[in-house]
C-alpha cells in the first residue's frame, strides 16, 4: 500500500463533537456510504490493516549475530587453533559460534510475530449500511464515514464515533486496562485531551462488545486507528543491548587489547634475544589462545538457560535467554494491577441490610432481611451459570457474576431460584438510568402475586425508595434512614468498593406499559452491597519481599483513582494518596520536569499506552533497569520499552506476549519476584564462571610471559590447548548449579553500570591468576634444579591443569570459606572436577599420549609435588576470604 493513502486521515477529537458534526466532517450519513463513494474512499485511504515494519532476511540475521566483539575473538581463535594445526578445536570453536548465532536467529523470529499477531486481532468482518442497505463486508474494506453495526460478541472493525447506543458496553481491558466493560453514550465531551478509557462516546478497533447494541460511524482506519498507532510504536522501537551482552563485549575489548600488547611483548623479547622467529611466534599465538575465554559466550548461555529451565517449572517463561540476567539487576516493576496485583475478579466484600453492616464472611441467608436482598441481587441479574468439567462457571458482567459467586457461597442457587420466582417481565440496564429492574411470580407470597426488584447506583435507586425494610417490617424512609444509608454508600466508597444498591415493591398486576415511571417508584430500599477486584493473597509478601530487595514496585492501570490507590495501600505499595498520579495530571507534567518528578509515584491510575511508555521511559532516563508487566495490546509500547517485558500467559494477548522477555504463566505478580531471585543468583554464578575461567587464563598467560622472560620453554602449544579445552568447560558450566546464597533478595539491586569485575571479582581474577601461576612455575623450577627438562614441562603442564579444577572449588564464594558452604555440596561441580582432572592425568599415565603431548611418566614423589602445589591454592585463597571478612570488606 502507498504511504501517501494514510495522510489524508486527518486528527480529529470526534469524541468532543456532536452525532451530526461527527457525520458532517467525516461527509457520511446515516444510511451509509454508496457503493462509489466507499470504493473511491477505499482508494484513497487504503486498506484497514495494519502495516508490518520492513523485515530482515535471514542471512541479514544471520551476519547480525557476528557482530559482537567476543564472537568476533572466538572466530579469531578458530583461525589460530587451525594454523597450529589442532582442527578439533578449531572446529569446536566454530560449532560453538553458530549455535550461539542459530539462537539469536531463532529468539529474533518469535519476536518478529508481534506485529503479526496484532494485525490478526482485527475483526476480519464487519455489518455496514451501504447505499440504507444492511450488508456484511470484510473489515479491510472499511473506510471513514462507514456506518458500522454493533452487537455483543462483535470485535470492533474500526475506530468510530457511536451515533446510536442501546445499553451498550464495550470491554476495552486489552486496550486502556480498564477491568470492567465500559457503558457507552453518545453525548460530546468538553476536554479533548480526556484518556481512551473515558472517552465514552467512541468504540475502538480490537475492542469487545460486551453487551447491547450500538452503531457508529469510522472515524480511522489501519495506522490511524489507537491500535494502529501501538504498531508503530512496536515497528519504530529499537531493541536495546541487555547488561550483560554490554558486559561480554566490555570483557573482549580489555581481552582484545591485553592480548595483542602481551603477545607483542613476548615476541619482541624473544626477538631481540635471538631466538627462532617462528618458534617465537608460536609461543605467542600459544599465549594468545591462552589469553582468550573460548568457551565463555557459550558458557554464560547455557549457564542462561539452565536458569530458563528452572523458571519455567515457577511458572516463569522465558522468551530471551539475557532476560534471566536482567531480571536479577531489576530496580523497578512496573506493574497492571487488573490479574497481576489482583485476582481479576470482582468480589463482594461488604453489604449493608438492615441497618447492619455484614462482612463477606458473614452469611446472611435465612435472615429476613437478608434473603430478600438477595433474592433480588440474585434475580435481578442476567449472569449465567454453566457446569464444565465438574466445575461451576459463571459468565455474563463482572459485577453481576460477583453477585451470583457470592449467593451461591451464602448457599443461594441462582438456577432454583428462577424456577421458583421465574421473570415476568424486565427494564434493561440503561447507563442514563443507571438501574435494572426485573418482575418476578411471587406465588402469592408476602400476600402479593408480583415483585418488582431493582439495582443500580445507590444515589439514583435512593430517590425511587419512599420505604425502607428492617427486621422484615417495611417503614417510611426518613431523612435520618437517608443520613444512615448514605454514610454507609461513603464508608464503602471510601474503601474504593464498587457499590450497588437493591430494592423493590410487591404489585397486584403489571402496568400495561411496561418503562420505568411505571415500575421503579415507591420502591422499598434492601440494601448496599460493595465489591471490589481483591487483592492476591500473595502478593503482599511478594511486595515485601521487592522492597527488601531494594526493588520498586510501580502500580499502573487503568482504574479510576480510588481503587488504584485502594489496593495499592492494602498491598504496602504506596502509604497514603500523595504517591498516586492519573493519566490526565500526567498530561500536564513535560517530560523534563516528569524525569525529576517520577520518584515521587508509585501508582498511576487511568492512563494510557503513551504514558505507560513515557513512565518507563523516565525511571530509565534516571539509570534504573525496568521491569513493565502487562497483558493488553495496550501495554505492548511499554513491554518493548521496558529492560524487560514480561506478559501475561492466562489474560495476555499475542501481541503483549509477542513483545515480552519472559511471560508469566500464571499473571502473578508473586512469580516476578521468584524470577528476580532466580535472576540474581543466574547472574552470581555467571559472575563465578568468569572469575574461574579468566583467573585460570589469566594464570596461563602469566606462565607463559614469566617463562618466556627467564628463558624457560616450559609449555608447548598443545599443552595450552588441551588444558583449556578439558579443564573450563565441564567447572565452569557446573558453577551454574551452584545455590542461591541465603541473603540473595536481601542485597541492593546491581546497578546497570556496574562493571562485571566489581565487588571483588577483577581483584579475585588478579591475584588469583598470579597464585596460578606461581605455583605452576614454582612446580616446573622444582622439577628443572631435580629432575629433567622432561619431567619439569610434565610437572608444569599437570599442575597448571589440575591447580584449574582445584581453584573452581574457591570461586563457589568470594566472602564466604568453601568448608562452612560444604565443599563438596555442590555435585555437579565433584564430578567435573573428577572426569577433567582425569582428562589431564591420563595424558600423562597412558603411554600412547606420551609421544603425542611431549610428556614423560611421573613417580609418586613428583605426583606428590603437582598434587601439593594444585591444592596449595585453595587455603591460600582460604586466608585472603578471611582476611575479607575480618575487614568487612566486598
């Protein structure tokens, strides 16, 4: 489709005009286009879809994954292990490098399906007057000025202005976060900055006709549309590098440069001394392998993924392996509230019958009183009650299926109920009234063959009552019975309760007319009842828990004020109203003065898609790493924006799920923290793999220099190349295994800019290495002053090797002694040290490797010198921890 079509769909604030402005600047009338018109409409808007950003090939991918720095030194390292002549090695290094690129490819394309899942929300037909005839046509058709049908169960087309409602309500949860369906109306609203979720005149595309009828006329099409616009706002957003891949490539920067000045050295030294060029530049190449961590990219992913597999059984689904890790760095969780923070199911909490306040607790059945309120909350209610699989599902409007959930736990069967009063008669629920009335057969009971019942708002229904029941006695509705009522419609209010208010009147007969003068008056005030969407009992120690670990969490949804700052009160989120912001006083706030103010919230109530962007926007700007929940295409902006996106896998949508990192497979806000926990202690032991394998290179590297300036030629190619090869891989990836330490959500968030040798790391790798190679050189001298030259590169090259093995048992802790965390505790890491430190003394012990590795055979007292020298290290180490621990000292 050409672009131009697009810009002739100009802005308009249709929800600020009248019907008729709204059809006279959009040229429609109300019997629809004519079949011309809507084909020369078509041609110069363009089709209603939504556009996909302009792909990658796949070999654009492909040659994407190369790009990294580390990548690049593997590929380096490759080349060099094939001019040395050891092709396994080579070719294990380029096996690691294309799986890891195969995984990036592979990752990229589930996230490239967003935007194909938010092109397939849209309704694929729609109902349109054309030329006054009612036809049915694919929703791509559709063009401004097109008269839409409406009805429940339809998926709107099109973004539209509504010119005719009959008790329509649209759920617009996936769109504003909104948890209940909204009552539309068709009057203009004064502000044109008002937020999707109150713009109750307008239906928009990929929302859900919950209930009623309602028609209006297209006011954009495709990209135009709100759900349009979130497309582009996924197209345009770019992925941003997680921490950890900003850490690798830092790492192979300083590698990169430190190998080239340290081989530079080592080859001009051996230059100027006169020795063989090309025996020196072997010896270099030997350092520069020495030097490179081959196997760490390959280590740090399936180090990742082991922490995936175990999120995945905390209901955890990882999507992006770098998530893991920058869930543990997580400072902020912005989440929805609606099925994440709560159960995303209104709940009746509180009534008030009789002049009684009773608890959810409390039964009310077989109280005079009490039944009767609810046999009308019960009857007055157009809610359903299925059976599937054994259990009890109840559908229809939320607030009406509270109700039924709360009779049926009061021991109130809707189903026996109607046979025993069956409905004579009804009066819809009219957002204009605000009330619903149905008539039910009473069997002559209280003396009266009809009863009137009817809920709605406590304010309205109020004026209809002129008698109030109490203790089964009907009494005239005082001036002080109103006070009573109406403080208690506050108290409950002011737990942000959704109140509902009941009452009724016994008739002789029906009224010939059947509207509402005739049948809600002179009623008789039952009571109030409250609800609310509650809280999960959970996630009040799952916040606790977030605040313990220096972690904030952010409520973002869009309720209205009240119950927002409600429930996040009740959750410890936020103490009082100061920390709650909605999405209009946000539109006031320029993006300057909203970076400084950010800190200030903790809750936002009633936004939209931009804001929920630009919050998470802010607290980045600030250096925080961002988590954001959501579940609607609403929040996919956000998801994407945020460090870390992470969807909903009950109430989510495609597109929410397409764009997140990892998706929670039950929407608790509770698995969040679980992940974050899982996420430190990933990152920890990544940390634990770096140290071990660039302590032990680093004391390869030292080896090799020292050697080479004392003019010792203590280790062949070969030997380098073997002992990287067998000693880090199997120890490194079983520091992965290693457990949670205890205090692990009880330490601050890692900053975002913290380098990756810090709290000890960088020193542990240092004087580490230098231990390393101490006690290898001081092994190699031994046996060069007592035995032969032979018998010194053997002594080096098994003490080099095992010394690796031993020292991965030191890195398990950089504060704590390996003896009080159980040296042996973690079994993964015995049995790499065993089958590695085999790996090693068989080279020496079987007489056909001898020749192939230049080593000779050892006796006991020289394997007692390389045993001793190789686990010299760990009390060593030992004191250095104590020495940490005494200081107080990271």
């Amino acid at each position: 489709m050409d672009s131009h079509k697009h810009d002739s769909q100009q802005e308009q604030a249709f929800h600020t005009l009248t019907v008729e402005d709204s059809l006279a600047r959009l040229s429609a009338k109300e019997q629809g286009l004519d079949g011309a018109e809507a084909a020369s409409r078509l041609e110069r808007y363009g089709k209603n879809m939504l556009q996909e950003a302009e792909g990658k090939s796949l070999l654009q991918k492909m040659l994407a994954q190369f790009k990294d720095v580390m990548i690049i030194i593997l590929l380096v390292a490759a080349v060099i292990s094939g001019l040395l002549g050891e092709w396994t090695d080579s070719i294990i290094i380029v096996v690691v490098v294309l799986i890891n690129a195969i995984l990036g490819v592979v990752q990229e394309n589930k996230a490239e399906n967003a935007l194909a899942a938010l092109k397939q929300m849209s309704s694929p037909n729609a109902q349109v007057r054309r030329g006054g005839q009612v036809i049915t046509i694919k929703a791509e058709d559709l063009v401004p000025g097109d008269i839409v049908l409406l009805e429940a169960g339809n998926v709107v087309p099109a973004d539209m202005r509504l010119i005719e409602t009959a008790s329509l309500k649209i759920e617009e949860a996936a769109l504003t976060g909104e948890s209940v369906p909204v009552d539309k109306e068709l009057a203009p609203l004064e502000k044109a900055d008002v937020v999707i979720g109150d713009r109750v005149n307008m239906a928009y595309m990929s929302s859900n006709v919950a209930y009623g009828r309602g028609v209006g006329v297209v006011t954009a099409t495709g990209v135009h549309t709100e759900v349009g616009k979130i497309a582009s706002f996924i197209s345009q957003e770019e992925d941003e590098i997680t921490p950890l891949q900003k850490k690798l490539n830092e790492l192979g920067k300083y590698f990169t440069i430190i190998i080239i000045i340290v081989a530079a050295i080592m080859f001009g030294i051996g230059y100027f001394e006169g020795r063989e060029w090309l025996d020196m530049l072997l010896t270099s190449i030997s350092l520069a392998v020495a030097a490179i961590p081959e196997g760490l990219p390959a280590i740090v992913t399936i180090i990742l993924a082991l922490g995936v597999q175990k999120m995945a059984k905390r209901k955890s689904i990882i999507r992006k392996l770098p998530a893991v890790e920058t869930l543990g760095s997580t400072e902020i969780i912005c989440s929805d509230k609606t099925g994440t923070l709560t159960q995303n199911k209104m709940t009746v909490q509180q009534a008030y019958v009789g002049q009684h306040h009773i608890d959810e607790e409390k039964t009310m059945l077989g109280h005079l009183d009490g039944d009767r309120f609810l046999y009308i909350m019960t009857l007055c209610n157009d809610s359903k009650i299925t059976e599937e699989d054994g259990s009890t599902r109840l559908l229809g409007d939320p607030t009406e299926t509270a109700l039924i959930d709360y009779a049926l736990k009061q021991g109130l069967n809707k189903h026996k109920l109607e046979e025993q009063y069956p409905r004579v008669a009804e009066l819809p629920f009219d957002s204009d009234r605000k009330l619903m009335t149905t008539v039910h057969k009473m069997h002559d009971e209280d003396g009266s063959p009809l009863r009137i019942m009817t809920k709605g708002a406590p304010d309205v229904l109020l004026e209809r009552c002129t008698h109030i029941v109490k203790d089964g006695k009907v009494e005239l509705l005082s001036e002080a019975y109103k006070k009573e009522i109406a403080a208690a419609n506050k108290a409950m209010a002011d737990k942000a309760l959704r109140v509902l208010a009941a009452a009724y009147r016994d008739i002789e007969k029906l009224p010939d007319d059947i509207h509402s003068d005739a049948l809600e008056r002179d009623l008789v005030f039952a009571g109030l009842v409250g609800m609310i969407d509650p809280p999960r009992e959970e996630v009040k120690d799952a916040v606790r828990i977030c605040k313990e670990a220096g972690i904030r969490p952010i409520m973002i949804t869009g309720d209205h004020r009240d119950t927002a700052a409600a429930i996040a009160k009740e959750l410890d989120i936020i103490q009082d109203e100061s920390g709650v912001l909605t999405g209009s006083e946000l539109n006031q706030i320029d993006e300057k003065e909203f970076e400084q103010k950010v800190t200030q919230y903790s809750v936002y109530a009633r936004v939209s898609p931009e804001h929920k962007v630009r919050i998470v926007q802010a607290w980045k700007k600030r250096g925080k790493i961002v988590a954001m929940t959501g579940d609607g295409v609403n929040d996919a902006p956000a998801l994407k924006t945020a460090d870390i996106g992470i969807g909903m896998g009950i109430t989510g949508t495609d597109v929410s799920k397409g764009v997140s990192d990892m998706v929670l497979a039950d929407d608790n806000f509770s698995t969040i923290v679980v992940a974050v926990e899982e996420g430190r202690k990933v990152y920890s032991n990544i940390r634990k793999a770096i140290q071990f394998l660039l302590s032990a290179n680093l004391g390869e590297v030292l080896t090799l220099f020292i050697a080479t300036l004392v003019g010792w030629k203590i280790l062949f190619p070969i030997h380098i190349l073997w002992i990287n090869l067998v000693t880090d891989t199997l120890p490194a990836l079983a520091l992965g295994f290693e457990k949670a330490e205890d205090d692990i959500m009880k330490q601050p968030p890692r900053k975002s800019s913290t380098s990756v040798f810090a709290d000890g790391v960088g020193a542990g790798i240092i004087y580490q290495g230098i231990l390393e190679a101490g006690l290898t050189l001081g092994a190699y001298w031994w046996g060069h002053t007592h035995y032969s030259e032979a018998h010194a590169v053997t002594m080096a090259f098994a003490t080099l090797g095992l010394i690796q093995l031993t020292h991965a048992f030191n890195v398990r802790s950089n504060r704590k002694s390996i003896f009080s965390i159980g040296f042996f505790s973690n079994r993964y890491l015995n049995g790499a040290a065993v089958l590695s430190g085999l790996l090693v003394i068989l080279v020496i012990l079987l007489p056909f490797m001898n020749d192939l590795f230049s080593v000779v055979e050892l006796n006991l007292e020289q394997w007692l010198i390389v045993i001793g020298s190789a686990v010299a290290i760990i009390p060593l180490v030992e004191i250095v921890k104590l020495f940490v621990r005494m200081s107080g000292r990271k």
